[in-house]
C-alpha cells in the first residue's frame, strides 16, 4: 500500500433508536406507596385531626357545638382525671424498672456460655409476650383470687396469709404490675439479648486481663454497648404503660374504689360509656402531651449519655 492511498473511511454504526420517553415513570415509587398512604390518611391522619376538632366541641350529633377550650378546662379541674394520672404513673414507676431490670439479668444469664440450648431457652422467655392480653388477664383473675387462686394457695403451704390481690387498692396495683412483668419481660429479654450477643468479646477479653471482675464488665464494657437499646425500651414500655388498659379493665374493672383506673380506662369510659367524645378526645390530646414530654426528657438525658 502505497503512501498516497488512503484507508476507507470505517463504517459509522448504525444510530441506536431512543427509547420512548416515559413520562409517567416517576410516579412509579407512589404508585407502590399508595395503598400504605391511603391507608394512613384513613386511619390514622384523618382520625388524629378529627378528634382534635371533636376535643374543641362539646354534646353529641345534632347537638354538638364549638365549645373551645372548655374540655381542656374541665380536665384541669377534674380530680377523677388526675386520680387515674396518679394510678398510672405509680405502676410506670414501679413496673419499668422491675421489668427492665429482670430483662437485662434474663438475658445475661440466656447469653452465657455455659448456658446449652439457648434457642429453646430465647422460645421460653418469648412465650408469654405472645399470650393476648385479654386472655392474660382472665387466666390472673384466676390465679390471684382471694378464696380459690393458685397464688394465695402457695402462700398457704409456707404459713403466709392470703392477699387480696384484686380487692385491696394497693395490692390491685401490685397485681397490675405483676401481670405486665410476666407478660413484658421476655419480650424485652430478648431485646437485651440481641444487643449483648453484638458487644465484642475482644472487649470482655481486654476488661478480663486489666483485672476487671464481672461487675465491674458489666458496668464499663455492657451498658456502654446496651446505651442506645435501653434507651430505646425505656421509651418503648413507658409508652405502653402510659396507655395501660388491657390488663386493669380485665382484672379490676379500674377498681377497688379507682384504685386502678388508668388514663386509658378514664378516656374509654367517657367516650363509650357517657358518649362524652370531646372530652374523651381531650383527654386522648392529654395522654399525648404527656407520653411526648416524657419521650422527649428520656431521649434527652440517656441521648446525652450515649453520646458521651
């Protein structure tokens, strides 16, 4: 091939043809979400911003009127509401720590090593959180009668008195909290026992050869790693216990006297029993402040600690 000869020009590929343009092919990812938001809005969005309209009225059907803030009013001044409030935050403060605590130990013990079937073990402990709770409280009527419960006829057989678990005020409430650990604690053990199974062990290993006995293991290598778990129940089973009504409405009916009578019993017994809806709706608004400023103060402080 001579100088002055030129190579053909190579053959330019065939031009690809555009894709049809699909305009429509953003509204896909809400397409899929759709069905979850209309459900929302249903059920969730529109019943929150109606019954903070109903918390501003006051009568029923034809009858209802704008009434303000007067629900809000009555509620300040109604001893039955604080009464319940007082109810409720004396279990919350008994039962979550008692819950929590014997959670953190039942799950240190399951996480053992010398500990051998750990699945059948991590089963029992879950077992009870998934007993409905109405029928949780049926099978304790039973076993905390006065005259026929199994429990008083243990007390029985080593010389101790017969309680009355469900007819005493103070005992009622013993009894609440009695019915929430054994139903609660599983479910929190085994919380405990997937953060515990996450800490690594070269920590353990590094605490071990300073000289660090299992407490102190316990106090600077555990908690540190469980932080943001146990902020997490915290905030979880206050929140339960805040909107306590299963367990005291099956057992005590709110009684001996109010002495169990919850904020959840009160707002369901205005709403479905008085037909009072607004006030029951500004009771809901309540209980929803409280469980806020309560979340908000528990993420504040165990945040701070967890970020030290």
């Amino acid at each position: 091939m001579t100088l002055t000869e030129t190579r053909p020009a190579p053959a330019l590929a065939p031009r690809r043809a555009r894709p049809k343009k699909r305009t429509a092919r953003w509204l896909v990812p809400y397409l899929f979400l759709l069905p979850a938001l209309l459900t929302f809005a249903i059920f969730k969005a529109y019943p929150i911003v109606a019954s903070m309209w109903i918390s501003l009225t006051s009568g029923a059907g034809a009858a209802r009127h704008f009434a303000g803030l007067d629900n809000y009013q009555r509620l300040l001044a109604d001893p039955l509401f604080w009464t319940s409030l007082r109810n409720t935050g004396e279990i919350l403060v008994i039962q979550v720590p008692v819950m929590l605590g014997l959670a953190i130990l039942m799950a240190l013990g399951i996480n053992s090593i010398y500990v051998r079937l750990r699945v059948v073990w991590r089963l029992g402990v879950f077992m009870p959180s998934v007993t409905g709770l109405v029928a949780t409280g049926i099978i304790f009527s039973f076993l905390l009668n006065k005259d026929q419960g199994a429990l008083n006829w243990l007390l029985s057989l080593v010389g101790l008195p017969g309680v009355d678990w469900l007819g005493d005020p103070v005992w009622a409430r013993m009894a609440i909290v009695l019915v929430l650990t054994w139903h609660y604690t599983g479910y929190y053990a085994v919380i405990y026992l997937a953060g515990l199974q996450g800490v690594p062990k070269e920590l353990y290993e590094a605490a071990m050869t300073d000289g660090a006995g299992p407490i102190r293991r316990f106090v600077s290598v555990t908690i540190p790693h469980l932080r943001p778990i146990l902020l997490f129940t915290v905030v979880l089973s206050t929140i339960g216990t805040l909107q306590l009504f299963d367990e005291p409405f099956v057992l005590t009916r709110g009684g001996p006297d109010n002495a169990t009578m919850t904020v959840s019993m009160y707002l369901y017994a205005n709403g479905f029993s008085y037909f009072d809806f607004g006030y029951a709706s500004a009771i809901a608004y309540a209980l929803t402040i409280i469980v806020v400023i309560l979340g908000a103060l528990q993420m504040k402080f165990m945040g701070e600690k967890n970020e030290e």
